[in-house]
C-alpha cells in the first residue's frame, strides 16, 4: 500500500495562501520590472519581452480560470453600469496620468485619445466579463438545482 499522507485542512489552507502571496508578489515584481525597464532605462521592447509575455499570460489565465468557476474577479456581483462607468474613467485618469508621469508624454490631444481608448475598453471589457460571468453562475445554480431534483 502506498503511504497517504493526510494533511489538516488548516495547513492546505495555509499552503495555498502562501503560494497565493507568492504568486501576487511576482507579478508585482514583473509589472515593476517591465515599468522600469521600459520608462526608466528606455530599453527595446525585446528586452523585457518574456516578462511583459509572462505578465499578460498570467492575467488571461487566472481570468480564465475564475470565470469557468463562476467567481467574480473584480466586480462585485451587484454592480451596476454606473459604478462601472465611474471605475471605468479612474481607470483612463490613471493611466493617463501614470504616462505622463513616467513616458514625460505632453501632447493633449495623444493623451485625450489614449483616455477615451482605455475608458471604454475598460467599461467594455468589464462588462463583457460580468455578463459572462453571470451566465456562468447561472449554469451552475442549473446544475446545482437539477441534480438537488434528482436526488429528491
């Protein structure tokens, strides 16, 4: 017989929360490296293109990964479009801004073309996101339902 090691549920959780931070703190230092190698040291693209890679990779899948469970990622489940909209302008505040911080970029009509672009691909993408976010919830309460049915 193989050896089953039985590990308490406090430890397990306690694993994937370290291995969570862990995850969190090397995107961080991606994102950081990405920002300072591009703003600061002005290198190409190539440079930094496996973590700039690594960085939109991780994004898609962990994206991915909680939409097929039905977990909200950012909203929350009641937002409305409103909310949405406003989170959508801070977003195009922020990275207006940061590319004047760090790029030195000047040109108004660049940055105001660059704030419409991200606020509505922003709103969009979020929108998009919770609608099928919703439909994916909705497919598990189905599920959920019918086999409680079937059971009875």
């Amino acid at each position: 017989m193989k050896k089953s090691k039985i590990n308490d549920e406090r430890i397990v959780s306690q694993r994937r929360m370290t291995q969570s931070d862990a995850y969190q703190i090397l995107v961080y230092c991606l994102m950081i490296s990405v920002l300072i190698q591009q703003f600061i040291m002005n290198a190409p693209f190539e440079q930094f293109a496996v973590e700039f890679f690594c960085l939109i990779g991780s994004g898609i899948y962990i994206t991915i990964r909680n939409l097929s469970v039905g977990v909200y990622i950012w909203d929350p489940p009641n937002q409305t479009n409103k909310k949405l909209l406003t989170n959508s302008i801070i977003s195009g505040g922020i990275c207006v801004s940061l590319l004047i911080i760090l790029a030195g970029e000047r040109k108004v009509w660049n940055m105001t073309l660059i704030f419409v672009a991200v606020t509505i691909i922003h709103f969009l993408t979020h929108l998009v996101l919770r609608n099928i976010n919703k439909k994916r919830q909705r497919q598990i309460d189905d599920e959920i339902s019918s086999d409680e049915d079937m059971e009875c």
